[in-house]
C-alpha cells in the first residue's frame, strides 16, 4: 500500500522546497541556507501552529489534523486547489481513525466493472467519437471501437496492461505515438498521485505505482517531485501509424453512479483534418472488423 505517513511526509518537503523565501520576504537568516525552499520553522510560522506541531506532521507522527491546521499549512505553501485536496485525502486516514484504523484493508475494495449501460453509450459513439471508461489506478476497462485504436492498440493487449500510466511509460511505442511525451507523462503522474491521495490503500493503484517505481526511472523521477494536477481536459497530438498526425481534445467525464470511473472521449473540430483522419480511421476498424467471405 502506499502508506499515507510516508506520502504526506515526502509532500510536504517537497512543496516547501518549491518556494522561493524571497517570495515570501523571508530573509536567508544569520546563516546562509543549505537548502532550497522554506525551512520546517518558517512553515510553521506561516501556518500558525508550533514548530514541534509541524514535525510531527511531515514526519507522519500527527494523527487527527483538524481542518484549520491543513488550511494554515496549505496556505503557507501556497498549495493550489488539487494540492489542497491531496493533502486533505493523504491526511484523511489520521482524521478519521488514527494510526490504527482498519480503513486500509485492501480485501474490502471491490473489482472494476462496467455497467452494460455504459458500454451501449461506447457503441453508440463508436462511428465517430473515440471513447473509453478508465477506472481506479488509471485502469483502461472499456472502449469502442475508434477508442480501441486512437493511440494505442487495446484490443491486443492483456487487461491487466490496459493501463495508460503503465503504457506511457512502459510501451516502447509510447514516445513515438506521442511527440510532446514529456507533457503527457507528467499530466499522467498527476492523475495517478491524486488518485492516490484519495484512494491510497487500493490494491490496484498501489499495484500500479509499485511496478512503475520498480521499472521506469522516469516514472520515478516525476513521481518523485510530487507534482498533483489533475488532468481532465485538454488536447493531445497523437502520431498515428496509419492515419498521420492527430490533434485531438480530449475531456473525462466522472460517472454519477459509478463514482470510481470517468468516461474519456476524444474529439476534433468539425471540418479538420484531423477529423477527416479520424474519419479514415473508423473506415479501417470497420474494413478489419468485416468477417471475410470465403470464395
């Protein structure tokens, strides 16, 4: 599991490192720093709580963080809104039951379906809107047709390798398929860390991040960083193998009922070339779909 004393810890330093002390007019001290960002006493300082407070916090030893502190800490460290609430869900596990709590019992987190409803909603886009379900830990559940082939090609895939953080950074198509990579990796570490911050005890989302630290240096040096931004908007371009360049606009949709699962569909302007490609490409899937009759 991803325990929560260790990823509060390793945000806090991380985000304190970030600032600039000058920002803030805080003056470098008798003694020049020996290290970036905010001292551990000009946090708490800023916060309003004791220095002594504040150690306990970052070193994983506080349990039931009232809300004021949080907003005192996230305020010293100018923590933005997904900041604000990762810390709030890595905090959560001491909030509600101290160290002892039996919230993390991984036996107690259900398996990822999809409802046959939403899949009749996949179907109907599937001539011309490229879409997928992506569940906890970032797993790819379902698609249609268009969605199945508008980067990656899922239908040859394992379940357990439908995974976008594991095909970004683990696929070695992945940087050929995506020119700006970079963009898309780190979009993708923030995802996955803010899904963790909400679920940080779900076997597949630790599964995830486990095997990414283990096998990508990459991975590991974004992951590291700390970085929460919550992607689900935006645009992406896309080198398709077959059909040329994409630039697509892609937007995720947090289902109402199955609160665990975002729809994700993709899209281009009416008249673009890219909707032509996009277009050309249902034409393959079709053409490739159609059973062969034997002579």
């Amino acid at each position: 599991m991803l325990h929560a004393e260790i990823e509060i810890g390793s945000f806090l330093k991380a985000r304190r490192a970030a600032l600039d002390p000058a920002d803030l007019g805080l003056p470098d001290g008798l003694n020049r720093r020996r290290v970036r960002g905010l001292r551990r006493e000009e946090v708490a300082q800023l916060a309003g709580i004791s220095v002594d407070y504040y150690t306990r916090i970052e070193q994983g030893r506080a349990h039931a963080i009232s809300d004021p502190v949080l907003e005192g800490i996230a305020r010293a460290l100018r923590l933005t809104g997904g900041e604000i609430a990762y810390l709030r869900n890595v905090a959560a596990p001491r909030r509600r039951g101290g160290a002892g709590g039996d919230a993390s019992l991984p036996g107690a987190v259900p398996g990822q379906t999809v409802r046959p409803e939403i899949r009749q909603l996949l179907d109907a886009m599937a001539d011309t809107v490229p879409a997928m379900i992506v569940g906890r830990g970032m797993d790819i559940l379902a698609w249609n047709a268009l969605g199945g082939r508008v980067a990656f090609d899922l239908e040859g895939l394992e379940p357990s390798r439908c995974n976008s953080a594991l095909l970004v950074f683990l696929d070695p198509v992945a940087r050929e398929l995506h020119p700006e990579w970079q963009l898309i990796a780190d979009e993708v570490v923030g995802n996955l860390r803010a899904e963790s911050g909400r679920n940080p005890d779900d076997p597949r989302v630790c599964e995830v991040v486990t095997e990414l630290l283990g096998r990508s240096t990459d991975f590991r040096r974004v992951w590291e960083a700390q970085a929460v931004s919550e992607c689900l908007r935006g645009t992406k371009r896309i080198l398709h193998p077959v059909v040329g360049e994409l630039e697509v606009s892609f937007e995720s949709f947090r289902l109402s009922t199955d609160a665990d699962q975002a729809l994700v569909t993709y899209s281009a302007p009416r008249g673009s070339a890219t909707e032509r490609r996009l277009r050309d490409l249902a034409d393959v899937v079709a053409r490739e779909a159609r059973p062969v009759l034997m002579s």
